[in-house]
C-alpha cells in the first residue's frame, strides 16, 4: 500500500509538472502588439530636451495580468547632447478616456517603467514626457495595449528546469534505495551523539529541553526540528528520561504533542505520555527566550537541544545551557546563528544536515535515497561555478567578447535577476 | 484512513502550491498566498490554544504552590493585563475605536516603559555572552582554531579606529595590508563563499526534504512509521 | 564555567576558567563609559551603504518609497538611526514615504519616527499627500505575497482607520509595484530576505534593507543583485549619516545616534580582543608547562 502510494503521488506530481510547460507553449500562440506611428508633439520653448521614444510596449510576461512594460531609448539629450533631462513622466489613455493622465515619473537615465495599474481587457496607449525642470518634450503615442494573464512564468522557466531536474533526481535515488541499494552516508557526529546525550540524561536524572526554534509549523525548519524530535522523544520514552518542551507557536504545541505522543506509543509507554511535556510560553521572541532562561537556570536540564530556525536568542540560550553545564546539541539552516551555535555547543548541524537528520536517524533505505538525490543538485551548482570561474578568467585573459557573453548567458539562467 | 487523509491532502496542497509558483494564470495564481492567509487565520485561532495552555499550566502551578510558583503569579498578572488594555484599549484617546497602539492609550505606555526595556535587556545580554563565548571559543588549539581565531581577530580590529591607526602606513600597492581592507576581504570572499556554499545545501536539503514530506515517505510529524 | 573541579588548580589554569561575570563587567563598562561622555566615531561610507544613498538621492520628487518597520525595541537602538537617517533623506528629496509594518512590534515604533523625526524638522510634510502610516498588518511573507497583487486588500485604511481611498497619495497605489523602492527595516524574518524574495525578485521593484550588525551576513549575497544596498548594524547607520552629512551641509557638526554607537562598538571591540589575547597567552603557558612536566613524567 505504502509503495503504491508513493508512485501514484510521484506519477500525479511528474503529470502535473509536465502540464505546466505545455500550457506555456499553448500560450506563446498569442499576437504581439505593434507600435502606432503618431505626430510628434512638442511643447515649450527652445533647449527643450529631445524626446525619448519608446522601443517596447507590451503586456507583461509571465504575470497574472494587470501590467505592462514599457521601454523607450534614452533621449539624445539624457547624458549627452545639452544634457538637459531631469526625468521621464509616463502618461496613459484608455481606451474610451479623452484626456492622459499622468501615472508615474521615472529618473533619467532609466529606460524602462511597468505600469501596473492597469485592468485586464482595456486598450491603453501612453506617450513619455521627457522632462527638463518645468519643460518637456512628447514621445509619439503608442498603439493601444491590452494586458492579461498568461499561462506560464516564462521568467521563471531557468528554476523550473534545475527544479525539474532535482525534484527527478530525488524522487529516482528513493527508487533505487527502494531496490536495496547500498548507499554511503558520511557520520554526522552531533546526531551519533543523541543516545549519549539523552543516556547521560538519564543517569543524572535531570530532564531534557528541546527547543523546536521560533517560527510556526509554516517554516521548513520546524518541520525538521519536529521530525528530529519523533525520533529523539522515542528514544527518551524508551530511556524513561524526562523532556521539557517549551514552544513558542500554538500550531507547534499541538504538532509536538501529537508527535511525541506517537513517540510514546511506538516505545510501547503511552502511559508514561503527558501532555504537559509540551508546553506553550509566549510567541514574543524574547520573552521566549526569558522564559526559556529561567526554566533553564531552575531546572538544570542535563541535555539541550535546539533544533530549528534561530535567530539572535541562538547565542542566549547556548550561553546559558553552557553556564549550566548542559550537553548542547544545535542544528539550524540560519547562516548567521551557525557560527554562535558553533562556538557555544558541543554539537552542531549545519545547514543541510538539519534536513539530512530525520532521514539520517531513521536509517530507511526510502529517505536515505532522498538525500543522495540532493548530490545531483550540488554536482550542477560545483560544476557551473567552476565552469563559469574558468570562462570568465579565460575571457579577461583573452579579451574575447564570445567567451564574455557565453559565461553572461550561463549566468543568466543561474540568476535571480 | 487516519494516516492517508493527511498524506493525500499534503500531497495535493504541496503539488497545486509547486505548480502555482510557475502559473500565474486563475486558478492557480495567487494560490501560495492564499494557503498563507490560510494558516495564518489557523494559526490565530490556535492561539486561544497556546494561551489557554499558558494558563492552565501556571494556574495549576499556583494552586498546587510547586516550586516557584510566585513566577506564574507574575506571568498570570501580566497576561491578564496587557490582555485587557489591549482587548478594551483602556485610556485610549480615541476610544475603543481607535487604533490600539496610539500615544496616551494604557497598551501602548505598557509598551514603551516596561515592554521595550525589558526586551532591549535581553537582546543586550547578546553583546556580553560574544564577549564570554568568544572567550572560551577562540583558542589556537588546532590548525582549523588558529585561523578561525586570526580572521575573527582581523575583524575585529578592522571594525575598529584602531586597525587603519596600527596598518595605516601601508599605502600604495600594499594598502591591502590595512586591516580594515583585510577584514573587509574576509567578509566579501571567503565569509561570503561559505555563507554560499552552505545556502546551497540548504536549498537543496529543503527541496529533498519537502518532497520527502510530499511523496510521504517522511511521516515522522504524524507520528511514527508504522500504519 | 564554575562546573568543574576546583583542587590543586594553578593560576593559569582558573584565569583560563575565568568567572565570566568578570568579561562582562569589562564589557559594560566598555559599552557605557563611551555613551556617557558622547563620544562620536564618523565611519568612511563603504560602497553598499553608498549605492544605496545614491539611489534614493536619484529618486525624482514625488517617488513612492514603502518603508517597511520589521523590527521591535530590542533591535531599535542599533536600526531606528538608519531609519530616522533614511526619513530625513526622503524627506529632503520630497519623496512620497509609506510607512508600514510585518511586525506587530514595528507599528509603535513608525508613530515614533513620525512624531520624533518628521513632524520636528519637516513641518511642511503633511499627512496623506507626503506621507502616511499604514500601520500593522498580520501575515508575514504572506502579507508581501499579496501586496504584490493587491495592496488595498490588505491595506483598506491606514493606522488610524481611514479609509486609503479618501487619502490623495493612495490614489494610483494598486499593488507594490506601483513603488519606486521598498526599504526594510529589520533583519529578523519576515524582513529583507522575504521583501527581496516576495516583492523585489517577482515584481523587479528595488529593494534596500537595514539590519542589526548579527543579520548583516545572512543578507550580505543579495547585494548587488537583488538588494539596492544594505545598512549593517550600528558601523551601517554611521556611514548612512556620513553620507547624509557629506550631502546635506545642514547636518554638519550634529552628533547623530549610530555615530554614538559607534565608540561604545570600537571599544567593546578592543576589550574582547584583549580577552582573546590574554586566553590564548594562558593556553600557551599551560600547554608548555604540560609539555616539560609530560617530559619529566617520561624520563
């Protein structure tokens, strides 16, 4: 049943996938819109500056209606000539309006402006007053242009691809884990220290503190950090250790008893299951972090863990379990808590190993898979970077206006903008 | 059935949210912000339950006298009263129409003359526990310690006046030598090539990991692996 | 820390173990005696605080800036100089300023700056055609995401319930990108990581941030690309007034808040060195002294 699930939910989300650039291929059928040929209108005196003159007016790509683009050349007089021109005005018309209306001014030098403020289905046309102090000077009236949604983010289409291709890797190493495949796994040393630090719990009998972070069940961190807690609070039931877990979040206090519940059933101990074993402080960061202090400083837990997303309370709290003389097992995917968590604990998961971790500890062939999958998205991001970092020292040593754009375009798809 | 609803509704939420992200066409744009509103009106509603739990438990502290109980007392009195200043916008000029966090309402002078100093406290116990955990942290013990401790050193000293006063006779070709240089190279080269590389992964176990929890075959959060 | 044993322990050996009480009295008093006497440390503006003074400096008169106040009283007094710098700038280049919040902690803090900063030293700046207080909306990255579409659906009346569409500089306002630039304040989440990659990326509208000195790295490989600049911590807020100095004359001579902060840093700074310094002397005494008595044990 569990396998059959599994390729009905990979099948369903490879169609759905598949759907997508289909629909964006059906939607590059539709017309483009011409530039209207009008009347230059010029208006003032002399050393007016020239005006701009749109190159592009067309309805937004990849959005879901409500905008267009515009673009013009700069004005001969923006930067050169009698560089004159303080600012660009854009001015609409819709289509059954008599009057433009001014609807935004853009800085000289910039060539392009969205208009989204527009309705789905109407005709406009614009016309750019390039502006010198009180003075401007009109560009020709564009045709009219109607904006409207499209089927498919073609702005996006660099990251649906990588995605696409990491999404197939991951789902085909769960596969050939399933087939019993040997896979090798590098030792995580903070979670081969979880036995040692909940046993050490137990034979000073003092409780354990787990901390799922800050942020609600909405943060994929959290999730992580209550995944990793199934699998600690099982070991803590079948230890008959103590844990103390004080949350920050309504939505996690429910999730974390649940999951430690089940814990506690899987150990064979639902009667040693309380729910005051999870308890909620307040969702205020610091007086989170207060609360959590006190109950540290009072109770002397013998084993911290912190698991999930941390900000400035990271160092706080490992400051305090070091004063008291907790083991400290952290884990965290803040770049910039890592170097507290680090200097502070005795053990740390970084990054990736955060979400390695659940996997990791189950030790099931399925999830083990997944990770593997992810070595298929670094082997693209190492070898674009070297490759990227190789064409472009070739092309500053050459010269070479090929080699040049060749490494742009690569970094294009590779960029967010 | 009560391990299949949820796995069959994670896995069409997460599909649709996947496929919105890409479509910006009716019905699927705006989708992701839709599910957000979503678990955000939840996650309101669900705080009755954390405050409800907040209560319960002190009150039982207080009423069995545990240990330390006077701190629940604290808790209890504070909660009640921000609560009532804000719900009823008690001294507000404007009335309980008013905004709630307007200048001369009781909410807002509790805010300003026990609530921000309270929290800048705590966020100020930051700039002590740097001082004791770099203390302890940065010892020369091993090769991998010795340069973590001479670039935090580095950083340091070119944050200060004092690095450009010490190194500022290097000029010309060497003026890289100066330690503010030095530091700001620290930062923008190795610091913000490991700050990638670790993004990277993190990206890429959050991608694995979600469709882990999307396909199913990380179940850990409902519970334990047997049906 | 106090947790170990405490026979036949050498000097060397407890001042490696120093009380950490006795760092942070050094510490304090390194904080407090450079804010008692006011004194001022001006910082050189570093090309991302610059970028990102010069792009509100080549806004035209009547730009739209959204200021966002992601941020509490605990971060305020190393972020409010940035803000209170950026409002002055704004002002002076007659910028439109829309002033909201993603954090509940944020709302007080904008009726702050507007009675502290704005209503003072730009009496001319009316509400509702220069500037408006939007107040605080629940949602987090999921209030951007619907921003981005439809700003007055979240955004139907201002902080003190009027309506927006009877406020004249809400008019044209139709969704995020109808703004010049989005400035957050906060490195907290939400913050400028959720404006960058909400708003900024999908609506290619500029986007700047100013954060506590701790976020700063975190947010550090979005620039240049998806941030316009970034203020880090208290040094960012001094180079932002350095570079309002250097452009309004006015400002000459007045000691600005992150300027103060900066001395109070410069000084912290030197006594953990010192510590770090003195630890390290301590475990290279020990480390030797374990060596010849490991020798002598031997012979």
């Amino acid at each position: 049943m569990k396998i059959c699930f599994n390729k009905v939910a990979a099948l369903g989300m490879v169609l759905l996938l598949l759907a997508v650039p289909y629909s964006w291929l059906a939607a590059q059928a539709e017309p483009d819109t011409l530039i209207q040929d009008t009347t230059v209108t010029i208006t003032g005196q002399e050393h007016l500056p020239r005006p701009a003159q749109f190159t592009f007016v067309h309805d937004s790509e990849g959005d879901a209606g409500g905008s267009i683009t515009l673009k013009w050349t700069l004005s001969p007089d923006d930067g050169a000539g009698e560089n004159n021109v303080t600012s660009y005005n854009i001015f609409r018309k819709a289509s059954g309006e008599s009057e433009f209306e001014k609807i935004g001014t853009v800085a000289s030098g910039l060539t392009e402006y969205e208009d989204a403020t527009t309705t789905d289905g109407v005709a406009y046309s614009y016309y750019i007053l390039t502006s010198s102090d009180s003075v401007g000077s009109k560009s020709d009236i564009s045709a009219g242009v109607v904006s409207s949604a499209q089927w498919f983010n073609s702005k996006d289409l660099d990251t649906f691809i990588i995605g696409i291709i990491i999404c197939f890797s991951v789902i085909f190493f769960i596969f050939w884990a399933q087939k019993g495949k040997k896979l090798y796994l590098r030792k995580i040393a903070g979670l081969e220290a979880v036995d040692e630090a909940i046993g050490r719990a137990t034979e000073m009998g003092r409780p354990i503190l787990y901390i799922p972070g800050i942020l609600d069940m909405d943060d994929v961190q959290t999730v992580a950090g209550i995944t990793i807690l199934g699998r600690v609070a099982k070991t803590i039931a079948e230890y008959d250790t103590k844990i103390n877990m004080p949350v920050s979040r309504s939505i996690v206090l429910t999730t974390a008893r649940e999951t430690i519940r089940q814990a506690y059933v899987a150990a064979g101990r639902p009667d040693a299951y309380s729910d005051d074993m999870v308890h909620y402080l307040t969702d205020e960061q610091f007086g989170y972090v207060a609360a959590v202090d006190g109950i540290m400083v009072r109770e002397k837990p013998a084993t911290c863990f912190y698991i999930g997303a941390f900000f400035a309370e990271s160092l706080i709290f490992a400051e305090t379990g070091h004063s008291i003389g907790a083991i400290q097992i952290a884990g965290t995917a803040m770049p910039a808590q890592l170097p507290f968590f680090v200097a502070a604990c005795d053990y740390t998961l970084i990054g990736e190993e955060l979400f390695a971790a659940s996997a990791y500890l189950s030790g099931e062939p399925k999830q083990l898979g997944s990770l593997k999958g992810q070595d298929v998205g670094k082997i693209i991001a190492m070898v674009v970077i070297v490759l990227l970092c190789a064409l472009f020292t070739v092309a500053s040593l050459t010269e070479s206006e090929a080699v040049l754009s060749l490494a742009n375009t690569i970094r294009g798809w590779f960029s967010a903008s | 059935m009560r391990r299949t609803v949820p796995l069959v509704i994670t896995l069409i939420v997460g599909t649709v949210l996947i496929v919105a992200e890409f479509v910006p066409h009716k019905p699927f744009g705006n989708l992701g912000d839709k599910f957000s509103m979503y678990f955000d009106i939840i996650a309101v509603f669900a705080f009755i339950l954390g405050g409800g739990n907040l209560v319960r438990v002190h009150i039982t502290k207080i009423s069995r006298k545990k240990a330390d109980w006077p701190f629940s007392a604290v808790t209890l009195a504070g909660f009640a009263l921000v609560l009532a200043a804000g719900l009823f916008k008690i001294g507000n000029p404007g009335g309980i129409r008013g905004d709630v966090a307007v200048v001369g309402s009781l909410f807002n002078d509790l805010y300003i003359f026990i609530f921000t100093p309270l929290q800048a406290s705590m966020f100020a116990l930051l700039a002590f526990y740097v001082g004791s955990a770099s203390y302890r942290a940065f010892r020369a013990k091993t090769v991998e310690a010795t340069i973590l401790l001479v670039a935090a050193f580095v950083i340091l000293l070119g944050r200060t006046p004092f690095g450009l006063w010490l190194t500022g006779g290097f000029t010309g070709s060497w003026e890289f030598l100066q330690v503010p240089n030095l530091a700001n190279w620290i930062m923008d080269v190795p610091n913000l090539a490991g700050q990638r590389a670790i993004m990277i992964g993190i990206a890429l176990g959050v991608i694995s990991m979600s469709l882990r929890i999307i396909l199913g075959v990380e179940r850990t959060y409902l519970g334990q692996d047997n049906d | 820390m106090g947790n170990g044993h405490t026979e036949h322990k050498t000097l060397v050996e407890r001042l490696q173990f120093i009380d950490r009480r006795i760092i942070f009295v050094f510490i304090g008093l390194a904080v407090v005696i450079p804010l008692l006497f006011g004194a001022v440390l001006k910082e050189e503006t570093t090309p991302i605080v610059q970028t990102f003074f010069d792009t509100i400096e080549g806004l035209p008169e009547g730009s739209r800036v959204l200021l966002s106040f992601d941020y509490g009283p605990t971060t305020a007094p190393e972020i409010q100089p940035m803000v209170d710098a950026i409002v002055r700038q704004c002002a002076h280049r007659k910028s439109k300023m829309y002033m909201m919040a993603l954090w509940a902690t944020g709302d007080n803090l904008t009726g702050e700056t507007i009675e502290k900063v704005l209503k003072p030293e730009f009496p001319d700046y009316k509400y509702g055609t220069d500037y408006i207080n939007l107040g605080y909306q629940t949602g987090n990255q999921g209030l951007i995401r619907v921003l981005l579409v439809d700003f007055k659906m979240m955004y139907a009346v201002d902080a003190s319930g009027t309506d927006v569409d009877s406020i004249p500089m809400m008019k044209n306002i139709r969704n995020l990108k109808n703004f010049d630039l989005i400035v957050s304040f906060g490195g907290g989440s939400p913050g400028i990581k959720e404006w960058v990659l909400y708003a900024g990326d999908p609506g290619k509208i500029p986007v700047g941030g100013g954060c506590t000195a701790v976020s700063a790295p975190l947010l550090y490989p979005y620039y240049p690309n998806q941030l316009i600049g970034l203020l880090g911590g208290a040094k960012g807020a001094a180079e932002y007034e350095n570079a309002l100095i250097n452009a309004y004359p006015e400002y000459k001579g007045r000691k600005m808040a992150g300027m103060k902060l900066m001395m109070s840093q410069a000084v912290s700074h030197v006594v953990i060195m010192f510590f770090i310094l003195f630890g390290n002397i301590l475990y290279f005494i020990q480390r030797s002294r374990d060596k010849s008595r490991s020798m002598e044990a031997g012979r």
